[in-house]
C-alpha cells in the first residue's frame, strides 16, 4: 500500500521504518528540515535500538522516502498522524496544536475513500471532533483512531510484533472501509495472530490513556510502599516478590525507585485529569493526582538520602549522577527523574556531575548548568556521593572495588534498587537504597 506518516519523530519515523519494512511503500513528512536530512540519510535523529539498521535496510528498497512537502503526502491510501500532544505551559491539559495542524493540512491532499490515522495520544472526545472537520474538509476521507503502544528501547519490536491492535472506528460502511485498510496495512502481525480490537472512538482514545495511568498507579503503589517499608525497617523489595507472585497483581512493574519520567507517562495522566475535569468526571480521576504526587515525591527523596550520606549537607560536596535518560536504552529526558534530582542537587550547593551513554547532548539542551562527563571513571573520579539514576547495563555491572578506587567518599545511593546490597558494603561503601533497609 502507499502509506504517508505525519510527524517524524519518535512514533513516527519508527512507524514510517516498519511500515516500509512490512512491503508498503512510505513518505514520512516533518517540518523540521534537519530531521528529514538526518532520516533520508538513514540516521536516526535520537538513540532507538535497532531502529539506524531498519532505516538502512528499508531505504535500500527504495519503499521509505523522507520529506518536508505535505503535498508529497497525496496519492498515499493510508495517512497515520503522529505529530506530538505534548503538556500545554502552565496547565495540565494536552496541546493538540500539531494534530489539529496535521489533519487540516492534509485535508486539500486526500481523496474519497482515503483513510486518515491517529496515532498520536490525545484526550477523549479528540477524535469525533476531527471527524466532523475532516467530513467539511474533505468529503469522503474516513478518519479511524489506533494508538499506540511503544515502549522507549523496544519500540521497533512493538512496531513490528505488537501485543494487539485497537481500531477505533465510525459505524457504517465507513468503519468496515477503514478496518479493511488497517487490516492490510497490518496484515504480517495480523497473520501470526496479532489480537484486534475494534471499537468506536472515544474507547479507542481512552485505552493508551487508561493503560498508561494503569502503570502510573502501580508504580506510584510500590513507592509509596518503598515510603512505609522505609519508616518501619521492612524490604520493598522482597515486598513485590511476594505480592507479585499473585496472579493478579503480578511483578511487572513493582520496582521501586526514583519513579517514572518520559514523555508519556507524566504528560498523559496529567492530561487525563484535565479531560476528565472538562466532562464532568473529575472525581474519578482525583487519585492520579496522588499518584503524580508519590512520583515527584521519590526524587526528592532521593536528594535528602544524598544529603544525608553526605554528612547532612550538599554545600560544596562533589556529587557524580549515574544516567541522565528517563530509562536506559533510550536518549530521553523529558521530565526525568535523574536530570530532576541532579538539577536539585546543584541548588543545594552540591558540584555535580552527570554521565549517561547516550542522552548527554539532550540533557545539555535541557539542564545546561550541570556538568556531563562521557566517560563513566572520569565522573567518578573523586566523588563524596554516588548516585544511580537510570539502570544502564554498564552501571548495574560496576565493579564495587574497582569504583571505589575512583572515588573520594565511598557513599553510593541506589536509586533503582538494582545493585547488589552485600557486594557493594562488602567492597566498603555506605550503600543506601529506596525503601530497603
């Protein structure tokens, strides 16, 4: 099929990639003319594991192309919209500039019988809107809604062989038209039995949402579990062990820390919220205010722990930050945790220094006050605090002795709760985790 993907970045560009590597014949379009350089060259413009290979290899067959024309969008079957909802300034509710931009500028462009994809995560009642306007714009374009659902660091493997499919659609000859092009669209995960789910728009809209503050609340549970077990002596760890192994609780996301950041999470609850207030159902939806509470609450847990391993007070302490990304295996740090408790750290008196494999020149646009330092042993050199952030590979195998060579103080927080306790008060350093003993 001839496929267009508004928005080349994150979603989008994965999205654009494994489209083409499914057989379809792909323009992404972006605005950002750098953005297209970097992708039409076969780069990726952010650290997606997998993603420069797939980019190669689908540009090879002359299916994927890259532009900033979206009149290079007509002709195309299909239109997925993957353009950003990001938090609007000063509020909690999502900004749908680049949406609303995206689905009127293709409007001149599609012709009856095209079908227009959401993809983007956006408030309930969005997508009913942007089918009127689409039905005045554009007679004869059907509009369907299908979230998505990548995990940073994995997003090529959900992309390719996702968990399930969820069409929203209109009723009527319409919604049978846009299922049958979203089936053939997906038709490789669809025939290794991929679970689809079609429904109407506004439940369409609601499951990336409600899957997302679903995740947000377990999280925020086992840290404000790791908060009790730390006032009473208890292990938060050996707590979501055995809470986990019940069926219906399970252990997946019951990792106690610094909590969650990214460009989901945060935005979308907070979003959800403000939908929510807008349709009279705020109530429902108050304990997500505790949840985002909980979450920012553990970073600055994180920086009173620091302080106090530091002999209760930051001034003029050199403090080494072990991750700058909002995860490993991803260059992302919108509103992470790490960059977060690093930033207060430094307003505390403290010199920091903060290391990260690949997020560095992100954190730098975002935090520039702070001091970055590639390599993991000059970071470390000379330290009175240590401080894991994001679970890298490479800082979950550090070598307690051989780090504390580097070191001035040998004081580490675990703020993942993801080394091993006993080795490291072996090797002599004052360990500290979150909400273990």
């Amino acid at each position: 099929m001839r496929l267009s993907v508004i928005g080349c970045g994150y979603l989008g560009a994965v999205h654009a990639a494994s489209m083409a590597k499914l057989g379809h014949d792909v323009v992404g379009i972006d605005v950002d003319q750098a953005k297209v350089n970097e992708l039409a060259a076969g780069r990726a413009p952010f650290f997606e594991p997998g993603l420069p290979e797939l980019l190669a290899e689908s540009q090879a067959t002359g299916r994927l192309k890259f532009s900033t024309d979206l009149a290079d969008a007509a002709g195309a079957d299909v239109h997925f919209v993957c353009v950003g909802t990001p938090q609007r300034k000063g509020e909690y509710a999502a900004d749908l500039r680049f949406v609303d931009a995206a689905v009127a500028g293709l409007a001149p462009y599609l012709k009856p019988g095209n079908i227009v994809v959401g993809k983007s995560t956006v408030p309930v009642g969005t997508a009913a809107r942007l089918a009127d306007q689409l039905a005045e714009d554009a007679p004869g374009a059907v509009l369907a809604w299908n979230p998505e659902f990548l995990r940073e660091g994995h997003a090529v493997q959900d992309t390719l062989s996702p968990d399930r499919f969820v069409y929203g659609v209109p009723d009527g000859a319409a919604g049978t038209a846009a299922v049958a092009a979203l089936d053939e669209v997906y038709a490789a995960p669809l025939s290794t039995g991929t679970p689809r789910l079609t429904v109407d728009y506004a439940t369409a809209e609601l499951v990336k949402t409600a899957a997302n503050s679903f995740l947000a609340t377990k999280i925020s549970f086992i840290n404000a579990m790791a908060e009790v077990c730390e006032a009473s002596g208890a292990d938060v760890s050996a707590l979501a062990d055995a809470i986990g192994m019940d069926d219906r609780i399970g252990r997946k996301f019951l990792n106690a820390g610094v909590g969650f950041g990214g460009g989901c999470l945060p935005k979308d609850i907070r979003a959800f919220m403000a939908r929510a207030g807008e349709l009279g159902a705020d109530q429902a939806l108050t304990f997500l205010r505790e949840v985002d509470a909980i979450n920012m609450r553990r970073r600055s847990k994180v920086v009173e722990m620091t302080r106090e391993i530091c002999g209760g007070s930051l001034m003029g302490k050199r403090v080494t930050i072990l991750g700058a990304a909002f995860k490993p295996e991803s260059d992302d740090v919108r509103d992470s945790p790490a960059l977060s408790a690093a930033a207060q750290m430094q307003l505390q008196g403290a010199t920091v220094t903060v290391t990260d494999p690949e997020a560095l020149q992100n954190a730098k646009g975002r935090f520039p006050e702070l001091t970055y330092e590639p390599v993991t042993e000059n970071a470390l050199l000379n330290a009175h605090a240590v401080v894991l952030l994001t679970e890298w590979k490479e800082y979950r195998n550090l070598d307690p002795a051989a780090t504390a060579a580097l070191v001035t103080d040998t004081n580490i927080i675990d703020g993942r709760n993801v080394l091993d306790p006993a080795a490291w008060r072996t090797a002599g350093w004052t360990y500290r985790s979150m909400g273990r003993p």
